[in-house]
C-alpha cells in the first residue's frame, strides 16, 4: 500500500490518514452517544460552573456543586466510552501500520547508513556484505556503508560464537524493514540506522520537531474541533 503514495509527501500522507481517522471517529460518536442527553449534560455542567463561583467563600455550597458537577461528568464519560467499542481495533491497526511505514526515511542507493551492534560479552566480529555494499568507515561495533543497487540484502555477521543475519532494503520507495532485530545470542542486536521522518520538515515548534506521531495528534486536534463543528457534535 505504501508503494501507491510514494508521490505524496510524509505530511499529506498524515494529513489524509488523520482526517478520515478523525472522520471516522466523530460520525461513530455521533451516531452511537445520546447527543441530546450530552448537549443537555453539557449546559447543566456550565451553569453549575457559573453557579460554583458565587460560592467561592462558602465551602460547604461549593463542595456540593462540585459533587453534583462530578457526577454529570461520570455521565459524559460513560457516553463517551461506547464509541471505542467501534473504533478502538481499526485505531489500533492504523496507529501500527504508520509505526511500520511512516516513521523512518528509506535508504536509498547511494545514501550512506550505519549499522551498529549491542554485544553481550566482547568478541570479535566479522561483517560479511552482499555483492554490490562498500565500507565507508568502521569503528568498533559500527559499521558506516553504501549500495549503489535497489533490493532487499542480508547483512552476515560472524563472531566466535554465533553466525546472524541482519535484513536491509535499499529502496527509492517510502519503505523499509524493521530497524532492529534481536537475537537468542551474543549478539544481542542489530540496528539499522535510519534518519527519522519529520513531517513538517525544518518547521520547529518552539525547537521541537515533531515526528509521525507528534504531526498525527496536532492535525488530529485541529480537524477534530473543526469536524466537530462543521458536523454539530456535542
């Protein structure tokens, strides 16, 4: 599926996944709450609030709104438990496939990568590459390399102990294998080093980046208000 949005950015991809995520979550609460009782819940909860501040000094009277105001609340959580009944397994399934597609650049041919490996007990290592990979640099548990050739390859590495494998992709799609694998071994791990995807680019917000997930829950609160406006709901 993500060979067929290879021509759209990392953004617009969240945009479009946020939207009909957002869509589809308020029509199922919509639909599936009393929005007449929450709309009337709502208005009693704001004018015991209004009611709440004229008894700031009297500590009795304001405790006892604040009780009544606790349990109109209880009410707006119990209606809005129902919905995840029907959106919490397509949620899920989403929320994983964009961990797996949408959180790391590919390598492509060309780029320079590193790949690095978590020992349990010192040993030497030996890295054996496929045909077509070059060794940029190699420090001590990390391997920096390079492929001109577009595929699928395994990376061997041999120690004294132990003979693993390690998958890598070398692609010009939006696509990857899983970065790290562990192992029942001295060789504990193996980590592909890939440049995290940030979806708004050089944009900062207050210095902070935002990768997939960060993108994903902004655009989810701004569509959300909106669509909850444009759609009337409570």
């Amino acid at each position: 599926m993500i060979g067929l949005l290879d021509n759209i950015s990392y953004f617009w991809i969240i945009f479009i996944v946020s939207f009909l995520i957002v869509l589809l979550t308020t029509l199922v609460y919509k639909f599936v709450t009393d929005q007449r009782k929450l709309k009337r819940v709502k208005e009693d909860i704001k004018k015991l609030r209004e009611k709440q501040k004229k008894h700031v000094d009297n500590q009795k009277k304001f405790m006892a709104i604040q009780k009544e105001m606790m349990s109109k609340n209880s009410v707006l959580m119990k209606e809005s438990f129902k919905p995840m009944i029907f959106t919490l397994l397509p949620l899920l399934l989403v929320f994983g496939w964009m961990a797996a597609n949408l959180a790391f650049q590919p390598i492509m041919p060309g780029d320079v990568f590193r790949v690095t490996i978590d020992l349990e007990q010192p040993e030497a290592v030996e890295l054996q590459l496929p045909q077509g990979f070059e060794v940029i640099g190699h420090e001590n548990e990390s391997w920096s390399l390079r492929s001109n050739t577009e595929g699928k390859f395994q990376l061997v590495f041999v120690g004294e102990t132990f003979t693993e494998t390690k998958e890598v992709l070398i692609t010009t799609s939006k696509d990857y294998v899983n970065p790290v694998q562990t192992y029942d071994s001295n060789l504990r791990s193996v980590t592909i080093h890939h440049k995290e995807v940030k979806p708004l680019g050089d944009v900062s917000l207050f210095g902070w980046r935002p990768g997939w997930l960060g993108t994903y829950i902004l655009l989810s609160i701004i569509l959300s208000i909106l669509l909850r406006k444009l759609l009337r709901v409570n």
